[in-house]
C-alpha cells in the first residue's frame, strides 16, 4: 500500500466538504485509481464535481494513467472562471 495526500480546492473541497485526505492506494496505483476511491469516500455529488476536475501530481498534471508514487500530494482543480 502507498499513502497519498490529496488536496482539493473550490468546488471540490465543497463537494467533499473537506480541503485535504490522506488516502491508502495500492503500490502500483494510478491517477484513476485514486479518483475512484475518492468518488466511494464522498459520493455522488463529489464525483460530479470531479470528472471535472483537473489533477496535478506535485506541481505537474497528470492524466489517469499516470503512475501515483508513495507520498505524492495531488491536487484536484476544478475548472476556475475569471471575470
């Protein structure tokens, strides 16, 4: 098992009514995995929210196949509006 941290911003820490999850993956686990198990941890209004949402794996984005390490910290954004 790999822990990962994952922080949410805007919409999708409204969603998930919280800014920040530790979360326990498989040791070789991706982008996807760690969407799935955050959709099973926060339901259905999160997991609308976040097939919107962008993710970053330390700074970088990452697409669902992308590798998720021990210790990473991904981010999950929202798509932002400017005005």
């Amino acid at each position: 098992m790999a822990t990962v941290t994952v922080r949410l911003f805007a919409g999708a820490a409204d969603a998930a009514g919280t800014e920040e999850a530790s979360l326990d993956v498989a040791a070789n686990a991706v982008v996807g995995d760690v969407r799935a198990a955050l959709r099973e941890r926060h339901g259905a209004e999160f997991a609308d929210v976040l097939s919107r949402c962008s993710v970053m794996i330390d700074g970088r984005r990452a697409d669902d196949d992308v590798p998720v390490a021990t210790g990473a910290a991904l981010d999950i954004l929202p798509p932002f509006a400017g005005g």
